[in-house]
C-alpha cells in the first residue's frame, strides 16, 4: 500500500548483511510520503540497495573460498596496434599498456601505471628497464610536431628506474638513468645516460639533462657530478627491479592452462638434477 514502509530486502537481504559483513549495516526504510521529489529518492534508494547487494554477494564469495578474477586487460589494442611484450616482460595485472608499446626483454610495468600510446605515435621500454606505480607515460597529440623537429615519441633506453608516479610525455631518456618518485618528464626533454633525477624534479619542455650528473628541484638544476658509486648504483638498483619482477611474473601467470606446462617443465627440470 501507499503508506507501507519499505525495508531493505526485507528479512534476508538484511540478515544476510549481517552474517557476511564485518559491521552492522543500517536497514533501509523508505516511505513515500517522506520524500519529493519521489523520482529522485527513487534513484537513491536503487543505488543503496544496489551497493548493499554488491557488497553482499562479494562478501559471500570471499567466505565461500570462490576464486575472483579482475576483468581489467592490462594489455589493450587501439585502432588494431597491440603492445607488443616479450615472454619474461611483467605487466601488473592492474597496469595498462595501450597501444604502439615496444617493452623489450626483462621490462616491468608495476601496478596502477599507465602507458599509453593512442596518438599515433610508438613508445619504447627498453631492455631491464622498469615503470613504477602509477607512473604515466604518454605522447603529445597526434597532430601536435615537436619544436626540435624530431618525432614525438616517447623512448626509455635500457636499465632505466622510473619511480613511483612519475610522468613521462614524448621524451627521450637514454640508459642506465634513475628517474625519482614523482618526477615530470615533457615534451623534447633529453635526459641523457648515467643521469640520476632526485624525487619530485621537473624537467621542462625540450630541456637537456648532461649525462654523468644529478638533477633536481622545480625546475630542475644541476645538484653534482655523480662519484663512481652512484654510477654503479644506477645499473645495479635496475637489476634488483627486474629480480623482483621475475617473482611477481611467477605468481601472476595468465589465465588458461599456461601453469600446467610450467608445472611439467620443473618436474623435468627436478628429474633431471635427480638423475
């Protein structure tokens, strides 16, 4: 009837929340004649209900041990260009490599980043070189030319570190480069090899950084020249990514049967030292 109160889903809906959820949820009471305009709260009361259901059903799948598998493809074609990645290449299952994207052998793309070439324009990571999470690397527009009047993609050499929620636009970095959390990268910048980039520096549009030093600040200045440790430390702090890249790709095997062969491959391998 008209004057009715609604609750939840009823006795079920809430018992089950009650069972399944770690709090107490609120019941939901909706009366009509509390609320104008009636369309809108209507809208309000289907959103609530529809979470409270979400929430529910994934809970229940957790407490009854079901395997959940995440629908976001970390990688992803664009106008019939698919990224291109090797067999030992490691792309965080939350990651998004889109596009023209070359990852040579031994990279890593970590969790929450996003490369992103849809402007017709290819980017490059190279051998050992690694994107951490939730850095950015992306080129200018596709229309858009450089003032150098060298194309505008976006090149990460090899036994690159990018830190942490960095962003990279249509710049060239050569090898053997630490780039710091949260640094900025534009369009045209150079940042040439044996260069470390201290946290949060920013590097202007068509900017050049000399190799064998250390950058830093907004904008970035010269900091020194790099001893013969930190030079050492640029390629060996690449290395120890990549070792736990290897770790991550083992326990993130696609999905399909791929792990069946990998399991029989190491029974081989055990036999045969056996042996």
């Amino acid at each position: 009837s008209k004057g009715a109160c609604w609750v939840g889903s009823r006795h079920l809906f809430v018992s089950v929340l009650h069972k399944v959820l770690p709090f107490k949820p609120l019941t939901v009471v909706y009366c009509e004649n509390y609320f104008t305009p009636r369309r809108n709260m209507s809208n309000t009361l289907n959103s609530i209900v529809a979470k409270g259901l979400r929430e529910a059903g994934a809970a229940l799948r957790v407490e009854g041990g079901v395997e959940i598998f995440s629908r976001h493809r970390p990688l992803m074609n664009f106008l019939g260009i698919s990224p291109f990645v090797t067999n030992d290449t490691f792309i965080a299952p939350t990651a998004s490599v889109i596009g023209e994207v070359t990852n040579w052998d031994q990279s890593s793309v970590w969790y929450g980043a996003v490369v992103r070439a849809d402007s017709s324009h290819p980017i490059t990571i190279g051998f050992n070189s690694s994107i951490g999470e939730g850095s950015v690397v992306s080129t200018v527009r596709k229309n858009v030319t450089l003032q150098t009047g060298f194309p505008p993609v976006c090149h990460i050499g090899h036994y690159v570190t990018v830190g942490a929620g960095s962003v990279l636009k249509s710049c060239r970095i050569d090898d053997l480069v630490i780039i710091g959390e949260k640094c900025t990268i534009m369009e045209g910048a150079l940042v040439e090899a044996n260069t470390i980039l201290e946290p949060g520096t920013f590097v202007p549009p068509y900017a050049r950084i000399p190799s064998g030093q250390k950058w830093g600040g907004n904008p970035a200045k010269f900091i020194s020249n790099l001893n013969a440790n930190e030079v050492e430390s640029i390629k060996r702090t690449s290395l120890e990514v990549q070792e736990r890249a290897k770790e991550h790709l083992t326990e993130f095997l696609p999905v399909g049967n791929t792990y069946i062969h990998l399991e029989e491959l190491e029974l081989k391998e055990a036999s045969v030292k056996q042996g």
